[in-house]
C-alpha cells in the first residue's frame, strides 16, 4: 500500500475513532453530572493527572524505540525489529511494576493535593482503581507502537472503537442503574485491560515473528543509540507533563476541586478537538518517518508544509468555534452555573492555538530524532511554567494557571523548536517558516473577529443560540478560509486528495 494510502486510511479511521469516543463521552458526562456531584469529576481529572506524573517513568522510550523501528520496518529487517520488540517488551513491563509502587507509595499523601478533601466513601479505592489502570497498560499496549510504526494506525483506532464503545455503553449503564463511581470505574479498568490484550494477539498475529524465541541482542552502537535517544527525550517528557498534567492539581490545590470538576467539562470539549486532530497527525507519524529514512530533504520538506497548512486550518477553525460556542454550549449541557469567565476561556483557548500549531514540528522533530538538539527546551518550559503558575493561581486564581502555560510556550518553544527542525532536518534557516506562521495567524485573528462578531449579535435560548451560532460558524470561517486559499498550493492538493477519494476510492500516490 502506497504511503499516502496508509496515511489516508489512517487519518480516516482515526476520525472515526474519536468521533464515536466523544459523542459516547459527552452522554456518559451529562448522566456523571445528573448521578454524581461534581467533586467526582475532580477527583477524576486530579487523578488522571497525578498518574500522568508517575508516567514519567517510562522516559520517553516509546519515541525512542519507535524511531529506531522507522528504517528496519522499510527495509522489512525481521531480525531488527524482534531486538527491538523484545526491549519494548522487558522495559514497558519494569516501567508498569514502577507505576504500580509509586502509586501505592503515593496513597498515604494524594490527598495533599485536593484544597477541601470532600466526604466521599472509598477514596483511597477510587485512587487504586486509577493506579491499576494506568500500570497495567504497560504490560500489553507496547505491541500497539509496532502496528503504529509500520504505518498500520487504523488497526489501532478500529481496537479502540470497538472497546470504546463497550465501555461507553456499559458505564451508563452502571451510573444509571447503580449511580455507583467504583462500578462506574471498574468497568473502565477492565475494558482497558481487555483493549491492550487484544491489540497484542493482533500484533502477534500480523507479525507471527515477535513469537520467536531465537532473538539476538542489538549491536553495542545500537544500544548507545537508543540510549543517547531516551536520555534526550527525558527532558522532553517531564516538559510535556509538567505543562499537561499538573492544571487539574494545582487548580484542585489552590482554587478547589469542584473547580477543576467545572473546568474538566471545557477541556473535555479542548480534548475533543484536540484528539480528533492529534489522531489524525499521529497517524501520519509514521510514514513521516518512513519518508525521512527513505527520501531526500526536498521532498520531505513539501510535505512538511502540507501538513502543517492542515494543521493550521484545524486549529484556526477550532478555535474559532471554541471562542464563539464554549459558553452557550456549556450552559446548554451542563448548566449555567459550570460556565467559567470568558478571560480564562480565552486563554485555554489560545493555549490551545499555540500548542497545536507545534504538533507538526514535534512530529518531525521525534520521526527524525533530532529532539537531542533543544534536549534542555524542556526544563526551562516546565520551570517557568511551574513558577508563573503558581505566582499568578494565588493572586487571580483560575486564570493564573493558564496563563503559566502561555508564558512558557512563548519564551521556550515558539522560538526554539522550529529553529531546531529547520537546522538539523531541512539544513536551513527557521525564517520563512516564522513568516508563513505569523501571516497565517493574522489570517486566523481576521477570520475569528468577523466570526465572533456575527455571532456577538445572537441574542436567543440557548438552544437556538446555539444552533444559529454552530449555523454560522459552519459556513462564514469556511466560506473566509476558501476565498483566502483558494489558489493556495497546499489548498489545491487537499481539494485534489478528497476529489480523489470521494470520486475513485484511492488516492494518488
């Protein structure tokens, strides 16, 4: 199958996925919120971000390892890939029996982190339960970056449908019937378990070899290579959970956690968006590397740009409807009083803009294995971060997290990363690349303030004002973006890609 192919029934499958994830999501949330206080809701996303520190663990090995597996699955080198399959193996397993002790370890001081502890039964239960599920993925889900790596993403996202599904379904079955947050949560723990082990008898039956016993150890340069690899993506790994994970603490540490139950509902919809094109980046990973093993700069340099005119539309027309549809449709679905200030919607919505307009870069930066360059971007990312953050949430409150994460996006990453990719990938000065962003985002404001302003003149029910303003936001950014791009190269090729689709069901190679 051509790489475009793969990379199109990818990006295809993916949509899928997450579109069925999320619409099961957002009925299993409104059922949560009618069957359960909000404090759950913290406890969930508290939870969810402490276990994401302690997955520090696995420091950044699966980048590693999967970009040592790009060029001997091109090159169809059997032999390669069990040696490299069989560290997965031993090390994903040592890094979920880490997880497991620091999360027991951990039980005692948790609650250190939650402002009001609230008088909920079986907390420390509702903990362990987040722990298993966390450390038990590791003992199966390592195979799922071999199918990954070979460009096959979509046998990934078709495991995850299924099972999303199943556990969509049968959790509100549970709240409805139990209202019970354990249940509610072990139904969770075993669906995962069960997602992992069967993605592995899949591995196992696409690549019969990962059975072999007969595997021999790499070459010594090949292991100092893996290693020089993992310790660069370290910092990278710690910047990325110091920026992602660590909201929902300090807000349920300083603000409250009936707060962070509020604002998980706005970074469900951010994460909606999010994964939806995160997975369609991600499926591209894997050609990209592929690509990078096997073709010249040039054209690996056209299909940079491709790319990133993708991502910019997504995350242009994202966040413009974000802006113009977070408050109404919260409100509509949750309530009014789960609306937060348009300020801070504001700001997670930029957050949002700036963070996703990185994601080709850092697709590059890892299929390539250049992230040993700006190795050090990472520490100073999170340290500022941390410390703006923390400052700012004690004298605005919820805001000042946010504001954290904009500060450090700006100062550590805007500059660096682009600067690094262009070096060391393309052989080139960053410039024109930071000329088309900066005239891309003045495009972005122009489209956003036309956007916003029509719907400022919305005055309905919610219901119909949520309608009329989807209504426009559906036609007038589009309706902008194509009068702009219309004669665009990057345009015309993905005008050419779905014509191709739709009309013949293949697309060009």
């Amino acid at each position: 199958m051509a790489r475009t192919e793969k990379t199109t029934k990818n990006i295809i499958i993916s949509f899928m996925s997450q579109g069925i994830e999320y619409v099961l999501r957002f009925i299993a949330r409104i059922l949560f919120l009618k069957f359960l206080s909000i404090e759950y809701l913290g406890l969930s996303g508290l939870f969810s971000n402490i276990l994401s520190i302690l997955c520090l663990a696995d420091l950044g090995v699966a980048v590693a390892l999967n970009y040592s597996l790009y060029r001997p699955l091109a090159e169809n080198n059997i032999e390669k890939v069990k040696s490299l399959m069989k560290i997965y193996k031993v090390t994903f397993r040592i890094i979920g029996v880490f997880i497991a002790l620091m999360g027991i370890i951990l039980l005692p001081w948790y609650k250190n982190f939650i402002k009001e502890v609230p008088a909920i039964e079986y907390l420390d239960v509702i903990y362990l339960l987040f722990v298993f599920n966390t450390a038990s993925s590791y003992f199966y889900s390592y195979k799922r970056n071999l199918i990954i790596a070979d460009q096959n993403k979509y046998i990934d996202s078709i495991n995850v449908i299924i099972f999303s599904l199943i556990r969509n379904i049968l959790q509100i079955f549970v709240l409805a019937l139990s209202k019970n947050y354990i249940a509610y949560l072990g139904v969770q723990v075993i669906c995962t378990l069960l997602e992992n082990i069967r993605i592995s008898f899949i591995a196992d039956k696409n690549y019969p070899y990962l059975k072999e016993k007969n595997v021999k150890p790499l070459q010594q340069e090949e292991k100092k290579e893996i290693i020089q690899k993992t310790v660069a993506m370290v910092g990278h790994k710690i910047g990325c959970v110091v920026i992602n994970a660590t909201d929902n603490i300090l807000i349920s540490k300083f603000v409250g956690l009936a707060i962070t139950g509020i604002y998980s509902n706005y970074s469900l919809i951010v994460n909606m968006f999010n994964s939806v094109i995160t997975q369609a980046m991600n499926a591209a990973t894997a050609s990209v590397g592929n690509m990078t093993a096997t073709e010249d700069i040039k054209q690996s340099k056209i299909v940079f740009y491709r790319m990133s005119f993708f991502q910019y539309y997504a995350y242009m027309y994202s966040s413009v409807c974000m802006l113009c549809l977070f408050q109404p449709i919260i409100g509509l679905i949750f309530g009014k009083n789960f609306i937060i200030d348009n300020f801070t919607v504001g700001i997670i919505v930029l957050n949002n803009y700036l963070s996703g307009m990185r994601k080709v870069l850092n697709i590059y930066r890892d299929a390539t294995g250049v992230y040993y360059h700006d190795r050090y971007k990472p520490i100073f990312e999170s340290i500022i971060n941390l410390v703006v953050s923390i400052l700012l949430v004690k004298k605005i409150g919820l805001p000042g997290v946010f504001i954290g994460t904009t500060v450090s996006t700006i100062l550590a990453c805007f500059w660096i990363e682009p600067h690094i990719v262009f070096k060391y990938v393309f052989q080139q000065s960053s410039r024109e690349y930071f000329f088309w962003y900066f005239k891309k985002l003045i495009i972005c404001l122009v489209i956003f303030l036309v956007t916003k302003g029509l719907c400022s003149l919305i005055t309905l029910d919610l219901l119909w004002e949520v309608i009329v303003k989807g209504f426009v936001c559906i036609i007038v950014p589009n309706l902008l973006f194509v009068l702009i791009y219309h004669k665009n190269d990057d345009y015309k090729y993905y005008v050419e890609l779905i014509k191709t689709i739709i009309t013949k069901g293949k697309v060009k190679k």
